[in-house]
C-alpha cells in the first residue's frame, strides 16, 4: 500500500508498505481525506522521537474489524468515520480515573508508538471510532481531531465576565481557536504574523492585530497560545495580567532560556492543553458553526505527500489536506 513515512531522519513516500494487520479490538480503516498538522511538521524536525507512518488527522472508511463476532464492532464496517488519536489500556490508575488521554501506557497514532493516517490503510481500537453524522462532508470531518484540541480549552477554562482574550499565533491552530473562544461572552482577539491569515478574522468579525503593533501591557486576563514555537511562552507572560491564566496549545514548548520569574511574580496560572472532545467539535462542524473550508490552502494526493509536506512548512499554508483517489 502506500504510505509517508518518517524514518526517524528524512521523509519517505512508498507504494509497498505492507498492510497493517488490526490486532485483537482495533479495526482497518482506509482514510478518504487527512490534514496535515503543525506536529506532524515538529515530528520530521525529531519531536517524540517517532519513526514510521505519519498522521492523525483523518476521516476514513472502516475496511474491517479484528474480531466479526463483536456485533457493535462489526456494524461500524463500511461506516465514515473519524478517530480519538490516544489508544489506551484501560487498566493503569489514569484510565481508572477517567483520564484516559493520559493513559501511562498509551500509544498516539501517527505520533507516539503506533503507525498513522497518511497511508492507505491504518488501525485504529474499535473503541476510538466515531461514526461522521452525514451533515458533516470529508472537508468539514477531517477538522474534527484540531477542532476538539480547540475546544479542549472550554473544558479547562472557567469564564467569569466578560475577559480579555488573546489568542497567540495565526496558524492551523489559532485560527479555530479563535473561532471558539469567540462564541462565548469574552472579548477575544488575535495577535499572529501573517496579514493573510489574520485577514480571516476580519470575515469571522474577530479582532486581530499584528504581533509587530501590540504593545505588551500585562492586561489580558487570558492568552492562549498557539504559536507552535518555543517564543510563544515568553510573549504570553508579557501580555497576560497578574493572576491571568496561560493556556499552552503549543507542543515545542521548550522553555530553556525563558526566564520563568513573572509567572511567580504575577502569580499566572498556566494551564498545558491537548487532545479534547470530539462530539463537540462533530456537532460545531454539523451546525455550521465554525469556518474550516476557508483554511484549506492546499489539497494534495499521497502520492505527492512528500512535497506536500515541505509546501506545508512554509508560512503561507494554513491546512493541507491529503486525499487518497
Ligand atoms: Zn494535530
Ligand atoms: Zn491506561
């Protein structure tokens, strides 16, 4: 079959990868459209240290189940359908406990452990599947997996007010974020470095400035930040006010050389953020609610996925989707 693979230094399109065989619980599921992600990128620069197929965001078609004799198994067989990336134990005390995300033996698909999307065939356990509603067309489900990482940050926010909101960055990302955030009663804007990209937010009536005219005064109550580099964090202490909160949505974090003194100072709470719910974003996507098909920049075959991936890196993409036809 074929597939793009990371092989831990360069990226490798194939067309004789052998087909994956879905162990006990998991299903084979054939992708109709995948996005390509900012940690996708970071991965090929040696984040997580992973090797093998890359991928996680998709909306596919179940090819088959390991075990037929499994009836809500085998109905979902010829199902559309998207996925949750974390596959768990179900037994260790963070599954016990309902944080299933943070399992301590979890493998994450495309990321950590496990094979991914950007292929023509992947499994996937049973239990991560959720049926696509056929409201929501391949353009609009392959945004479910980014889009419940956005609304993740409803989950850990409480809203008192009506806040102050910066969301840091223009990209994949802050872009659905902001969309979000602006749904509930904040006054939300968003701070990036890309005219194009911050011209979106004008069409969706959200305030944006460049990151070169904002004046870091420790007043917002809440930045968010979705820069997908390490500077982020530091631009975030600077706007955020005594006792304001920091959400990271960025995954290089890495902190080395940022002095961390302000936090304390300030007393800023700082909130790590990931995966979050897909019924939620399934049902934004269903309602019309957010706008994705305008940050579609390019759309690619996986034969050309190599190249579509260096296309990706460049600071004019927002999202490309890969298709498999
Ligand atoms: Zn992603
Ligand atoms: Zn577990």
């Amino acid at each position: 079959m074929r597939a793009l693979v990371f092989d831990g230094k360069a990226l490798d399109y194939r067309d004789d990868h052998p087909d994956p065989q879905p162990p006990a619980g998991e299903a084979v599921v054939r992708p109709l459209v995948a996005g390509i992600c900012a940690t996708d990128l970071e991965i090929c620069r040696g984040y997580m240290g992973f090797s093998g197929v890359l991928g996680h965001e998709f909306v596919g078609v179940v090819e088959s189940v390991a075990d037929t004799r499994d009836e809500a198994a085998a109905e979902l067989v010829g199902q559309r359908v998207v996925g949750t990336i974390n596959c768990v134990c179900g037994v260790c005390d963070m599954c016990t406990r309902g944080l299933r995300e943070h399992c301590r033996s979890r493998t994450v698909l495309g990321i950590d452990g496990r094979d991914g999307c950007f292929a023509d065939r992947f499994t996937l356990p049973v239990e991560n599947l959720i049926p696509v509603p056929d409201a929501v067309d391949n353009d609009h489900a392959v945004f479910t997996e980014p889009l419940a990482a956005a609304c993740q940050i409803l989950r850990q926010l409480r809203i008192e007010g009506t806040p102050y909101v910066t969301v840091l960055g223009d990209g994949r990302l802050g872009l659905l974020v902001a969309q979000v955030m602006a749904r509930l009663n904040a006054s939300v804007r968003v701070i990036g470095k890309h005219p194009h990209k911050l011209e979106l937010c004008t069409k969706w009536s959200i305030k944006h400035r460049r990151l070169d005219q904002v004046m870091s005064r420790n007043d917002q109550d809440i930045v968010i930040d979705c820069t997908g580099s390490s500077e982020g964090l530091k631009i975030a202490m600077d706007m955020v006010r005594p006792r304001g909160r920091i959400v990271l949505k960025t995954t290089v974090a890495d902190p080395a050389g940022i002095d961390l003194a302000p936090l304390v100072v300030n007393e800023v709470e700082v909130i790590g953020s990931r995966c979050g719910p897909f019924g939620e974003a399934l049902a934004l996507l269903a309602g019309g609610e957010v706008d994705v098909l305008s940050l579609i920049t390019r759309r690619t075959r996986i034969d050309k996925s190599v190249q579509a991936m260096h296309n990706a890196a460049r600071s004019d993409d927002i999202k490309t989707l890969i298709e498999f036809d």
